[in-house]
C-alpha cells in the first residue's frame, strides 16, 4: 500500500503539474473534506448500528446465530474465535440483505478480532474476499434505479446480478484458498486421525516462520486432545 | 413499496423485542454499543483520507479518463460496451462516484438499453474494493493487504466480464 500510494500521487503531482499546477491543492484538499463529510455520515450510521448490534449481543441473538452457522463459518474463516464468528456472521447476512451499513461496523469488528488469530493473515483475506464480492439476495439500488429511470422490466437484471456476484465470491474464496491458504491448517487439524498433521507443517516449512509456528501449535494441541 | 422495505424495520424491532424478554437493559446497552462508534471513527479517518485524497488527485490529474480512454479498445474487445468503462474504472473507488456514473447511462442510452443493464450489472455485482480495503485494513499493523486486494479486483473484474455475457443471453 505504501509504494502503491507513493507511485500514484507521485504520477498524478507530475501530471498535474503539467496541465495546471494550481489545480493540486483544491484536488488535496476535496479529497480530505470528502473523507471528512463521509466520516461524519459513518459516525452516524456506526452509532445507530452498533448500539443495535449491542442489544442484540447482550441478548444473546448473536451467539445462538453463530453457533448456527458455526460449522460452515468455522471451515471457512478457519477461526476458533467465538467473538470474531459472531461478527463475520452479522457481517454476512447484512450483506446478503443489501444493509451495508450495518455490514461495515461488524466486518471492521471482525478484522480487529480476527488479529488475536494464529491464521490472521488468511481469515483476514478470506472475509474482505468475501465482502468484495458484494453478493447480495436482491439488489434493492440498483432496481429501485431502473424503475425510476423508466425500464420496462425493472427486474430483469436481478438474476444476472446474482450470477455474477456468485461468480465473484467462488472465485475470491477459491483464490484466497489457494494463495494464502497454503499451510493453513487449524481449521481443519482437528479432523485428520493421525499422522497426516506431520505432512502439513513440512510443507509450511517452505513459507515461512510464520505459518511453521502455527502448524506447529496446531499438531501440539491435537496432541494433548490424543 | 415493496415488501424489502418491510424487513428492516421489522428486524430492528424483533431485536428490541427479544432482548426485552431476555431481561436486556435495552437503553443502556444500545448507549453502550453506540460509544464505541467514536473511538471506531478516530482509528479510521486517517486512513480513509489519505485514500480519498489519493482518489481526488487521480481524477483531477486526468490519468482517469486517460485510463479509460485508453482502456475502452480492451474492454470492447473483452465484450464489455466501451460506454460503460469510466463506470468499471470507478467502481473500485467510490462508491457514490459510480452510482452518479450508473444514472447517467441510464439518463444517456435509456434503462432498457443493453448498455444499461450491464452498467447496472457491474455497479451491482462488486463491492468497491479500494474504499473496503481502506476502512478494513485501517490500523492493522504491519499487515499489507495488497495481496487481498489483488484477490477482489480479479474476482470482481470476471465477474464483469461474465455478467456482461450473462446480459446477453439472459
């Protein structure tokens, strides 16, 4: 993120700089006041909804829908984290509801728990993949769009829409699958029966420190289970 | 109306309801869970201005619309409509930029029109990645995102390409 930044403003600097270098503090400071009114839009909308979700938490709502889906969840963040299911659960129905205002507190939720995590790096990209896939069961916007704008069949884009978001999340899951789940193992090391667990961690040797160590603290504990 | 909006409402009121049986102190706890918004806030701004600053700059420097000018032969040659590339190059970014972009085309070519059922596609069937990789990542140390980043533009760019053809035939 950091050479990515570095790179486009340099770039942009220099090409302002050659249509109209007066037009470079205006566009500066535009962009700090748009994030400025867009903060004051999200205090607004994080108040309402986490002061909701913190009914539902205390009453327990949460924690019986994320034991609901835990199975499913639990393989596919890769997490024990109780807290953390919670929120990703919240996150994803807000989602598949077209609420996505009350999807982003919880999914920022998440991320924050999600760090206390041996598999971190990978729940972490699995939930934004998740989310970047916008899937969404009706797409409210944009049809309330098209009826406003006179479409004879207002709907006719809701199962094209969903096709394609379908596309995006098989294909932003199996990625992540395959690009940062190499060696991580936890979610599933309780399964195995014997033996296989030392196979994983010598294939996490080639990636590193990092994703060794877990494995390793993943077989000890399948250890003390045995 | 349409029953969606039902749901909402509906759903917030449940929630109240259920907790109230559960013995929750609703006004307490709803206080509780809104003081955390501020402190959420504090941890994001910086970083979701450094991103919209970036943005502004990229759209005032013109490298936008060089880009998608650039781009349009590509795109039509993948079988998206040239019309609706600004929409796909935006997209990314912000969220309220596009859907102003989406009801041009719809004002321009008609909400009937091919060109407007894939913008509405493409408007519906991606988040915008850049905006939640900023408020996502924001404040988490040392971990780059970039890779996960990658992962959403080319899994929502297919998509693109797919929904384009799906409007074809569907």
């Amino acid at each position: 993120m950091n050479v990515l930044f570095l790179v486009v403003f340099i770039v942009c600097t220099a090409l302002i700089c050659v249509r109209d270098p007066s037009a470079f503090l205006p566009a500066l400071l535009s962009g700090a006041e748009r994030a400025v009114s867009l903060c004051i839009t999200l205090a607004a909308v994080y108040a309402v909804w986490l002061g909701i979700l913190q009914v539902a938490e205390d009453a327990g709502a949460l924690r019986g829908l994320a034991r609901g889906m835990k199975p499913l969840t639990k393989k596919l963040f890769r997490t024990e984290n109780e807290s953390a299911l919670e929120k990703i659960v919240v996150n994803l129905s807000a989602n598949l509801l077209g609420m996505g205002g009350a999807a982003t507190p919880a999914g920022i939720s998440a991320m924050r728990l999600l760090g206390a995590e041996e598999n971190a790096r990978y729940s972490r990209a699995m939930l934004f993949a998740v989310n970047c896939a916008g899937l969404q069961l009706f797409p409210t916007t944009v049809v309330s769009l098209r009826a406003a704008a006179g479409a004879a069949s207002a709907y006719d884009v809701v199962l094209p829409i969903l096709l394609s978001s379908l596309c995006a999340l098989i294909m932003g899951v199996s990625l992540v699958m395959l690009l940062c789940g190499r060696g991580v193992r936890m979610g599933r090391a309780g399964m195995h029966k014997e033996g296989s667990d030392n196979g994983g961690s010598v294939r996490a040797d080639k990636k590193g420190g990092r994703t060794e160590r877990c494995d390793m603290r993943a077989g000890g504990r399948k250890g003390v289970r045995r | 109306m349409s029953w969606t909006a039902y749901i909402l409402p509906a759903l917030c009121a449940a929630v109240l309801l259920f907790a109230s049986v559960r013995k929750v102190k609703v006004y307490d706890s709803f206080a509780g869970g809104a003081a955390k918004a501020l402190p959420l806030l504090k941890n994001l701004f910086p970083y979701v201005a450094a991103v919209l600053v970036l943005a502004e700059l990229f759209e005032a420097s013109g490298l936008s619309a060089a880009l998608s000018s650039a781009l349009s032969p590509l795109f039509s040659l993948l079988g998206i409509p040239e019309e609706i590339a600004p929409l796909v190059l935006v997209k990314p970014f912000s969220g309220s930029g596009s859907l102003s972009l989406l009801t041009e085309i719809f004002a321009k070519y008609g909400a009937n029109s091919y060109i407007a059922r894939c913008a509405s596609v493409v408007y519906a069937s991606g988040e915008t990645v850049f905006y939640l990789s900023a408020v996502y990542f924001a404040g988490i140390e040392g971990k780059r995102p970039a890779l996960p980043v990658a992962i959403g533009l080319i899994s929502n760019f297919i998509a693109i390409l797919l929904g384009c053809l799906f409007c074809r035939i569907i």
